[in-house]
C-alpha cells in the first residue's frame, strides 16, 4: 500500500462527490496521507448533505458546493472521482491526476480482490461468491456497491480475498484489472450518462483489460459483448452458459462453478450455498399477500431485459408496474410481452416515463393506468389485481425522477403493502 500512497504524498487532493464512497475516500485519505490540502467537491449545498456525512467535513478540508461545483477540479493536483459523477463533467488540466477509489484498492490490493461485473446479476453473484468462500474457509470481504467501500480495508493486515461489485462508472477511471474477473452479461444501460453504447462496453471492458497471463476471467460465452472481451483477454479463461437457475435466485449459478474450479473449491458447497441463500431485496423479491394477491417487489429492475425476466418467473401474475427514467434501452421486447401476455391484464405507468412508451401501451387491449405515486399505484394494484393473482413492481426503467434510487422506490413499495394489511 506504501508505495500506492506515495503518488498522494504532499499533494493537493480533491474528493469529487460526497455520497459513501466519497466519504470513505475522504476518511482514507486524511489517516493515512501527509497531503498538501485536501478538499471536498459536490453538486448538493452544504444544508442538504447528510448529517453523517457533515461529520467528516471539519477541520481542513475545504469545501466546494452547489452549482459551481466543478470549478474547483483544476485547483488540486489530485482529483478522486466518485462514481455518480458522470466522467463527461470532469475537466482536467495536464499534470492533474485524475483516480478513484476502485483504481486505488486495485492498485494496493488487486492480487487478492476478485471483480464481478455485469448489467445484471452483479450484487447477486457477489452474495453467493462470498458465502461460497467463506463456506470454503476463507475470510472474505464483500466490498463496492454490495458491501462496505473499498479502501476502509487498505489499513488492515489480515489477509483477505475481497468480491468487489464493480460497475461501468467505477470500471472507466481504472488503470488496473483484479486477479480474478467475472463479467455476466451487456446489456444497453446507463447510455444517458455513457455517450454511447461502445463507452459503456469499454468501461465493462476494464475489468480484464490490465490482466496478465497468470490471471483468470470468468465470462458469459452465450452474450455477444461479452464473449468478444472474452477473445481479447491475456487472462485464463473460463467461460461459462447461463443455464442453472434456481428459483429464489435472479442470476445464473454457472459462474460460481467456474470460479470453484479456478479457486479449487469443491463445487458440492455450491449446493448448500443455494440452499441457504434467502435472494436479496428488489430482486424479484416475494413480499407480502392482501386479500389473496401477492406482491412481489423487483424495484432492482432498472432495465428493461431484468422486466422481461421478472415477468417470466411469476406464476399468475396480473398487475404490472413499470415505467420511469430511460436510459438508453431497448423497449420493443418489453412492449410487445406487455402488450401480449394474456396473464397480464393491468399495467400501471409511473409519471415520467416516455410518453412514447405509454402510448403504445394505451393503444393495447390493456388496462394502463398513469400513477403520480407510489401510493397511488399500490392502491390502484389491490383493488384491481384478482384474488389468487400477482402484482409485480418491476419498472424496467432508472427512479431518480420520483425517488432517490431502486432502493427508496422498492422501500416504498413494500411500506405501502404493508400498509393495507395494517
């Protein structure tokens, strides 16, 4: 790590963007780095950051919020970029290092981390993977989108294998691949952020590009995107066909047999990982019955191939609820099985969703109804979904027009349910 944080030594550094990770990257830097100045960058006012957050903002940091946020990038020698700040914004002049949390713990610790990317399926398999090692008898650490920040763990001298969720805006600022990746599929995503699909693909990309000869990738054959990475890599590979799937899990268990055989773990713990394993909230998640209808919460879905998904593996399923922010998708599969399934009768839009998206869907023999909120599509749902039929929430579009994320979406979702019961 010594050598890694001599590159920070008597710099001046700013920390872009004041979610998590900045914060953990803030907290690093300022226990563990002789630095120059250190400042904090974020388009939020000083009044509406989070009060945990606020915490960690005293003593020398200098601040740069609001609008003019961006301003202060060519006043450091050292910018730390975090993941929700799109790279397009980010001006640097020559000589300034521009990095990331995910390119510092890879430089320090890529030996012993073990990447999982995808457009799906990533936190998933990351669950499982960490459950399989630990099973195994090794200590792991689920870090990145799934766990805790990355570079928390830099100060630790236990030995450790790290699963680090990696996704496109963390990959694209990397100049260094883990030992072991895992990519699961490409779909289209986040194009409203990526400038176009092929940004998105490279930054996929990353997770393999930097391996050597000695490293080892784990890679979707059957995805087209995918299996051209696969071709170009230096790395060992093993590729896999998504085809075990199991019920309570929303992504195919075939790379983690391909990660055991790589590891040497016996693929029988794979059995009792499953077995064990409860699927994680948003995704497909059974949630409660009200007067006979389930409710089944896939807030996750932000895509539309994860709707497609979702939409297949429930059994009477009735009430849909889609819609949101378009990032970039390809709609016409998701429209055409609204549109044809005869199981569903109902399909309720979210305000903001592409009018052409709800157009065509008015134009079906479907009942569409347009909802301003949660509430109102919860309500709209129980008292027009059958007894012994299923409502789904799985949008197939991002949130941030009506909710902070999947999470506050999916959170609501499952209070308003709860909330007829009550």
């Amino acid at each position: 790590m010594e050598e890694v944080l001599n590159d920070f030594k008597n710099k001046s550094i700013l920390v872009l963007g004041i979610g998590e990770e900045g914060i953990d990257t803030l907290s690093f830097f300022k226990e563990n780095v002789s630095y120059k100045k250190i400042g904090v960058a974020d388009a939020l006012p000083y009044e509406k950051i989070d009060v945990k957050a606020k915490k960690h903002l005293r003593g020398d940091v200098e601040l740069h919020l609001g609008e003019d946020y961006l301003s202060a990038v060519k006043k450091y020698d050292v910018v730390v970029k975090s993941p929700g700040v799109p790279s397009s914004l980010v001006k640097t002049k020559k000589g300034q290092k521009l990095t990331s949390q995910s390119d510092i713990f890879l430089s320090a610790s890529r030996d012993s981390t073990i990447g999982v990317t995808g457009t799906k399926g990533k936190s998933t398999t990351c669950m499982l993977l960490y459950n399989l090692l630990l099973k195994a008898g090794y200590s792991a650490e689920l870090v990145g989108n799934i766990g805790t920040p990355a570079l928390s763990f830099l100060s630790e001298n236990k030995k450790k294998i790290f699963i680090y969720e990696l996704s496109s805006f963390q990959l694209e600022t990397v100049n260094c691949s883990p030992w072991l990746a895992v990519i699961l599929n490409i779909f289209p995503d986040h194009l409203d952020k990526h400038k176009t699909f092929r940004d998105y693909v490279k930054a996929k990309e990353k997770i393999t590009l930097f391996q050597g000869e000695e490293d080892v990738l784990v890679y979707n054959k059957e995805d087209k995107e995918v299996a051209n990475i696969g071709k170009k890599t230096k790395a060992k590979t093993f590729p896999f066909s998504p085809v075990h799937v199991v019920d309570n899990i929303a992504t195919p268990l075939d790379p983690l047999f391909k990660v055991a055989a790589a590891l040497k773990i016996d693929t029988k713990l794979i059995d009792e990982v499953v077995g064990e394993f409860k699927g994680l909230p948003h995704r497909v998640e059974y949630f409660e019955n009200y007067q006979g209808i389930d409710f089944y919460n896939d807030s996750a879905a932000t895509i539309p191939e994860a709707t497609l998904r979702a939409i297949e593996s429930v059994e009477n399923l009735q009430t849909v609820i889609v819609g949101g922010v378009d990032k970039g998708g390809d709609y016409r599969e998701l429209l055409k099985k609204l549109k044809e399934d005869e199981r569903i009768r109902n399909i309720v839009v979210f305000r903001g969703t592409p009018e052409s998206f709800t157009r065509q869907l008015t134009q079906s023999n479907k009942l569409v109804f347009p909802a301003a909120s949660m509430k109102e599509a919860v309500d709209y749902c129980a008292g027009n979904t059958s007894r012994g039929s299923a409502c789904l929430l799985s949008p197939g579009f991002a949130s941030f027009n009506m909710f902070k994320n999947y999470k506050e979406r999916g959170d609501l979702f499952k209070s308003y349910v709860r909330a007829l019961n009550e």
